[in-house]
C-alpha cells in the first residue's frame, strides 16, 4: 500500500489536525449530509490520511462533494475536525492542478436572492487555492 | 555532632542502572557527620535492614540516610528500622534518589552526580534533626456515611456487623439510591429491587445504624478519630416517630401534578409522598414546593386524615451535632445532563430517553407499570435504537460530556437490548457502539448471548443525528464495517447517557478537605494499593463517588472501605504526626496571619503573661496550634511574617541546610 509521509505531514500542518486522536467511532461519517454523494468518506479521510494513502483521496471527486458544511466538526468527539482534512486534501489537489477555478471577481455575477451567502463561501474555499 | 550512616540502594538495575552507588557511597563517606557508609541492592529487605541495625550498633549511628525510592514508599520501613535498632524513627533521612533522579535520567555521569547532591542534601538536615515523639488522641467509636445507596449500605452494614455504631446520611427521604430505580441488574438479571430492599430492611432493623434521611452534611470540624460533623435534617413536615407509612394522606392529597423525580419526571406524584413503597423510612414527606398548605395556608387534609396525627406544617430544619471516629463517602453518581446533545433531539422528542428513563419504564413498579411504551403516545415500539457513548469519552465538548468511558453503559445497553427481544420478539433492536467493553466476569458471555441469542443488530459506528419526523424518529447513523451510511425509522430511541458525581460531592470534599480530580471524583490515597482511601486520613471512599463503577464492584469497595473504618475504630488510640507547627511565643507578634491561611482550623491565640526584661510583666497575644488537629501542611510557617513559626522535622534552619548542600 502506498505510504506518503510528506503529503501526510502536510496535510496534518495545513489542517492542524492530528488524525491520530479519533477513536473510529463514525459519526462524523453518521452526521455527513453528502454521504451518500461520496467515494470516501469522512472517516476514511482521517483514517486514510493517517495511513499516508493519500493518492486515491486525491484523485476522487469526493474532495469536491464535501460541503464544508462542518457537521462532523461540530460533532466529533474527540475533536478531530475531518472536515479540515477534506479541506487540506483539496487544496493539496487544487495546487497541483496549478490554477485557482474560482477567483473573487467570479463572485458578483453569482450572486443573486436564494443563494445563501455560506454557499458561495463554500464554493469559494473548495476552488480557490 | 551526628554520628550518620548513609545507606545507598540499588533498588536492582531501578537505581544502579543510572547511578553509580558505589561513587554515591564513597562521595558521602566525606560529609560532615557521616562514620559509615555503604551500599545494597535491596536496602528494603529484611537483609537490607539488618544491615541498617547492625551499622546502628556497631558504629553508634544517633542519625540515618537512606539514598533510594520516594519517601512516600518506604519512609515508613525506614522508621521501622530505625525504632528497632533503639533510634527515634524521625532521626531517618530519605534521599529520593530514584523517582527524582535515577527514573528520570538517562546518563550515568548527570544521575550520579544529583544523587550525591541529593545525598548530602539529606546528610545536612539529618545533622539538624531532633527526636520527636508523636502525641496520641482518643477514636470516637462511630462512623458516618454519606449516602446511603448501595455503596452506602453496605458500608454500614459491614460496619456495624463488627459492633460498631453507624450514621447515614441520605439527601433523600429514602435509602436505596439509583438500585432501587433499577429493573434487573447484569449479568444475572436478578431484579434489583428483590436483592437491594432486603438489605434496606436490614439496615432499618440494625441496632448499630441509625438512618437521617432527607438530611445533609452542612459542616465538618476534627481529625481522624475525631470529626465533629453538623447535620442538618431538612423539615419533611412530617413526624417521621410517629408516621406509620399508611399512605392516607398521600391518597386525599390534592396535588396531584407534580412531576415524579423517582421516575425522572415520567409520570406525577402528590405534594406529600413516599417515593416508593418499599421506602426505608417508610415515611411520607411534604414537598413544601408544591403542597398548598405549606405555600398559602390553604388545605391541611393531609393532617385531617392522618390517623396518628403525625403531619407537622409547623417543623423547622433542624441540626443535629455528632462526633465520628471516621467518614466514608458514598455520594454516587448521576446521569448527564442531555439537554445540550441536540444532534439525538433528546429535548425535542418524548421518545428519545436515557436509559436510566428505559429502566424505569421497563420496570413493574415504574410509570407503565413495567410494559414498554412509547413515551409520547402509548404505543408498542417495533424499532428501537440504543446509542452508547453519548457524552462518555468525548473530549471535544467540555461543556456537556465526560473524557472518560462511564465504564457500565455497555452492559446496561447489552442488559436493556436482551430483555427487550426477550420480551418482545416482534420489535428490532439496534445497539451502535464504538468499541464494546465487557471486561467483568461472565460480562462478555452476557454480551455475546444478547447477539448470538437475542439477535441484537450491534453496529460498529455512532448515530449521527436524529431528527423527529411525524411519529418516527429518523436516525442517521455509519455501519463503519459495511462503509456505509445507515438511515433508520426508530420508534424509540435510548441514549446511554454519561454519568458523573453527584453535584453534591465537590461542596462536601471542601468540607472534608478530600481531594478530587478535574472531574470531581474523589481522588484515592493510592491508585493500585489504598483504592478506598482517601488522602485526607479517616475519610475513606465507596462507590461511584471514586469513579464510574458497576454494582458487584461498588459492593466490593463498600466492603473494604467498612474493613477500613473496622481497623480505624477498632484502635483505642491514634499516634498522631508529631511533625506539626510550633509557635516561638517569644517572637510571634499576634497578627493573625497564620490562623487566617491554616487550612485545618489549628491555630487559635492565647493572652499570655510575659516577663519583660526590666522585671515588668506584660500581656501579649500569641499564637498557639493544636497539635492533633494539625496536618503539618507548613502553610503557617511560610506565611509568618516574623519567622515564629516552625515545623517540626522540615525546620526553617534545616530547609536552609539541605539548600545550602546542594547549591555547595
């Protein structure tokens, strides 16, 4: 099995999450809004993360499916905070690609009455390096 | 001058592995005082110590350094030694050359050298000793126990079967505790009423035990042997002599809607009531909260039926003053609060319960009269969920739930989940868990037959969030082991609540001056080898009190803590700790200051005739400390600010001494 230490350490820095701290209880993975819509889940981020089996995360669209919307944050028990590690994961993705796909001058045009503001926030954080 | 005789133990390869002792024993033989000097592997055993007596004799030793573990250890074995061998056991040093030193170091050369520093540290004070000799104090041959569930029963009962008299203290007009709210207990399923009320029969009929029930402890002055203690026994409004426990007046009483805390709150109670019927004291007691007569002076049926005449609107609180030899604390435990875990609805939905609220409604004398219903609408429940770890070993939210695992939930969850499919083979039950932890005899079993037997559906994931929709309960919850996300409509929902202390404990270990951890359990002398004990001598521990424990192992405590008190009262006289504070009357200027920072209360002040040096004499205001009432904490000597205070055996002057050793 593939072993990244360095992106793994990355990750650990970007986020400040240290994944060895959950204790595999799943409800982040219980709580998930997107679950469903995602190939990894977000326990599997952490565990995954914490093997150095970083390639496949990378390389699903579930780093995209993550709606930062922070419920396994807000959950979690031991204060891992999976959806930082999402996060790290797709800006590590976004990086390598090399370009930003959304940058603040996209935003106005987007902007209209029934899209919450959090929304765009999201979308913002997810594309932009 | 010291004849002095340094004994540097190897403690095996614990000490010898990182110091070099026989560079420790060479370099000491040179300090002042020192006529021997040597070294042993095992200075603790009998050879060891013979080793120490024979050195007394034939070099006329008058004081001894042991170089070896803390003091804490073996200080004691020390003393021992030394009063055989005909020196006064506080002529004896300890340098901790092991946990401050040989544990902590890896190099040889850095651990040598603070051994030799530690060493002449112990040499320079023990030149300074002085024999002392403790003082005695008198045992009052009665224990008190806070609390009187289990761990409170059968601490008094094992207590007053060896003939000594016993007081509990209950906050609640009856004993029993969380038992009696309790269905069948695990892993036998004995139900918990037919084996715990015998027991309170028992201790309502023992000579030995006198019960004061919906009292509290309100202050506590003394020492081991001897504690004054204040009681106050809260005005039930009734005379509980006289009271026969008919239950009359609880029949005609009005006030019908007040909600019943022995079934937390799932069905109501009258203003006046006996919690439940097999109540010891089976005596009713007046909510002066909701009974009308005691709130606006209108009703006073409850007197008109009562044929003994026993109700009393007029009783006060009253106080009651007592002298123990010991104080064992038995102050249990409660569920957590789940108000603040909105993700399982628990505030938002009737059918969402803890499962101290699932024994009650599976228990025959409960609000459902033992059927399982749904707590909203009556119902059968077909689907049922259980969560474990809610708000246990949950380190992210200080603020509702507990870092620690509550140790019982995963065979109460096993117990409820089996008996439930036992009863009612037609409902499914779901049990998530993080890990299952059955670690106690036969606990396991139990758990593999709720399984394999009763085909319970146990789930390795956590329930993320439930939310009430029409009469179901949608729980989102992950299968980790299927990797996939499970979506159940429940009709009931029962959460494995953390417990914690009673709130009632943390006050109490103020007054007993007991110590507690960041979680408000009380803290034991010794983790492994004085579990019952607390630090704070005569009080000792039972129960959920110490930390989340199942009911064979409470009863287990309860008994060695009642062996405990049995030693203590058993003894005529107490040695007391002659290393106490003393007041040089000479230079002591009367400023308070010590009695105000004395933890203890030891200190008072005396008008006292002095001479003066022109023949004059003259009264002055100076310090004086009980010595049986004094810990020796030292808090008064650092606080002194004309230097009159002293401890005896950690002098001023030989502080000094051992600093100026080692800063040589």
């Amino acid at each position: 099995m593939e072993n990244n230490q360095y992106l793994r350490e990355e990750i650990i820095r970007m986020s400040g999450v240290n994944p060895t701290k959950c204790m595999k209880c799943g409800k982040c993975s219980g709580t998930c809004p997107a679950y469903d819509e995602m190939e990894y889940h977000p326990h599997q981020f952490v565990s995954m993360v914490d093997n150095g089996e970083i390639e496949p995360l990378l390389n699903s669209t579930s780093i995209y499916k993550c709606l930062s919307c922070f419920a396994c944050i807000e959950r979690c028990p031991r204060g891992v905070e999976p959806a930082k590690v999402v996060e790290a994961v797709r800006l590590i993705a976004i990086r390598r690609q090399g370009a930003n796909r959304m940058t603040a001058n996209d935003i106005p045009a987007m902007v209209d009455e029934d899209t919450p503001q959090q929304l765009l926030v999201s979308a913002f954080r997810k594309y932009t390096k | 001058m010291q004849r002095v005789g340094v004994f540097v133990c190897w403690c095996g390869s614990n000490i010898a592995g990182t110091v070099d002792v026989q560079a420790v024993s060479e370099a000491l033989k040179n300090e002042p005082g020192v006529v021997f000097s040597t070294n042993y592997q095992y200075m603790c055993s009998q050879a060891g110590q013979d080793m120490i007596k024979n050195a007394v004799k034939e070099h006329r030793l008058t004081g001894i350094v042991v170089c070896s573990c803390s003091p804490r250890m073996h200080e004691a074995t020390f003393r021992k030694t030394a009063a055989a061998a005909g020196i006064n056991p506080y002529m004896v040093e300890i340098a901790n050359i092991r946990e401050q030193c040989s544990w902590v170091h890896k190099d040889m050369l850095t651990g040598t050298e603070k051994a030799i520093i530690l060493g002449k540290a112990a040499v320079a004070k023990v030149n300074l000793n002085t024999p002392l000799i403790p003082g005695e104090s008198p045992v009052t041959k009665r224990a008190l126990v806070i609390g009187g569930g289990i761990a409170g029963i059968q601490t008094a009962l094992d207590i007053a079967d060896a003939g000594f008299p016993v007081d509990i203290v209950e906050k609640q007009p009856t004993i029993g505790g969380k038992m009696a709210q309790l269905d069948k207990t695990f892993p036998t399923l004995d139900c918990a009423a037919c084996i715990l009320t015998p027991k309170m029969v028992d201790v309502a009929q023992n000579e030995n035990i006198r019960i004061f029930s919906y009292s509290e402890v309100t202050e506590v002055k003394g020492f081991v042997g001897n504690f004054d203690v204040t009681i106050k026994k809260k005005a039930r409004f009734v005379n509980e002599d006289i009271c026969t426990g008919c239950g009359a007046c609880v029949e005609k009483c009005p006030m019908k809607k007040v909600p019943n805390e022995f079934n937390l709150g799932m069905d109501n109670r009258h203003a006046i009531y006996i919690p439940f019927a097999q109540a010891v004291p089976k005596v009713a007691t007046i909510d002066p909260n909701a009974c009308n007569m005691l709130k606006n002076g209108k009703c006073g049926l409850c007197a008109r039926v009562c044929a003994a005449g026993a109700i009393d609107y007029k009783q006060k609180d009253q106080f009651i003053e007592e002298k123990y030899g010991a104080i064992v604390v038995a102050t249990g435990f409660n569920p957590i609060s789940m108000e603040k875990f909105d993700e399982y609805a628990y505030s938002q939905s009737k059918d969402v319960i803890t499962s101290l609220e699932f024994e009650r409604l599976t228990n025959a004398a409960g609000p459902s009269a033992g059927k399982l219903i749904r707590p909203s609408d009556g119902k059968h429940p077909h689907t049922i969920v259980f969560v474990q770890c809610v708000g246990s070993r949950c380190e992210s939210c200080a603020e509702k739930g507990k870092e620690y695992c509550s140790k019982i939930c995963c065979m109460y969850t096993a117990k409820h989940a089996m008996l439930t499919r036992d009863k009612y083979p037609d409902t499914e039950v779901y049990v998530f868990y993080i890990d299952v932890r059955t670690p106690g005899k036969n606990f396991d079993e139990f758990y593999r037959r709720a399984v394999e037997e009763y085909g319970v559906k146990y789930v390795k994931g956590m329930v993320g969030k439930i939310v009430p929709e029409g009469d179901k309960l949608k729980v989102q919850a992950s299968d980790l082991i299927a990797n996939r996300q499970l979506h159940i409509d429940a009709d009931l929902v029962v959460l494995a609540a953390a417990i914690e202390p009673d709130k009632s404990a943390r006050p109490l270990a103020t007054m007993l001056t007991a110590s507690m951890d960041t979680n408000d359990f009380f803290t034991e002398a010794h983790p492994k080898l004085r579990p019952v004990e607390s630090p704070t001598a005569g009080v000792f521990l039972s129960g959920a009190c110490q930390g989340p424990k199942d009911i064979p192992e409470t009863v287990s405590q309860a008994g060695a803590a009642a062996a405990k008190v049995i030693g203590l009262l058993a003894k005529d006289k107490l040695m007391g700790n002659p290393c106490v504070a003393q007041s040089d009357e000479l230079m002591c200027n009367g400023c308070s200051t010590c009695a105000n920072v004395c933890p203890y209360g030891a200190i008072s002040y005396e008008d006292k005739e002095f001479r003066m040096p022109d023949r004059t004499t003259k009264i002055r205001r100076v310090a004086a400390v009980n010595p049986a009432v004094c810990q020796g904490c030292g808090a008064c000597t650092v606080a002194c600010p004309s230097g009159a205070m002293d401890l005896k055996g950690f002098a001023n002057s030989q502080i000094m001494a051992e600093v100026d050793a080692i800063c040589k």
